[in-house]
C-alpha cells in the first residue's frame, strides 16, 4: 500500500520552483522503497498528479515531493520552511 502524500511547505516547494527556472543542477536527497537515495540533476517541471507533487528530473525520472529529505542540504523541516 502506497504512503498518503505528505504536503510539503509552501516555501520548500518555491525553492523547486526556482532551480527549475534557473535550470541549476540539484543535489536531492530522497527515499525510494525505504532507501536512501542521491541524485544531481536539473529539475525541469514540477507536477500535479492525484493530489500528489512531484519533480521531474532532466532524465524525466518523477520523485514525489514527501519522499525528498533534503534539496541541496536543506531539510524541508528546517524553520525557514515552516
């Protein structure tokens, strides 16, 4: 059974939002069937999808927003966020 999506704050999802303007290479930290994963790629959309949002890689690999741990070194639990 799949996890209910998590909504992430406003302000994190922002930060997606401008490194898919700029066109920046991301480092993302983010989990994958319970496992740790990193990838540096550019984000080149964002997307809506059954209530759910998610980024969408250059290589169009799609990660679900809740499932990021940190979008370079930042931690959408940080303050600054909430």
């Amino acid at each position: 059974m799949d996890k209910k999506y998590t909504p992430v704050p406003c302000a994190f999802y922002d930060e997606f939002e401008v490194a898919a303007v700029k066109g920046q290479i991301c480092e993302i930290v983010y989990l994958e069937n319970d496992v740790e994963k990193i990838i540096k790629s550019k984000i080149i959309n964002l997307q809506t999808k059954d209530k759910e949002e998610f980024v969408i890689l250059e290589n169009n690999q799609k990660i679900r927003l809740d499932f990021i741990q940190l979008f370079n070194g930042e931690s959408p639990k940080n303050k600054k966020y909430c």
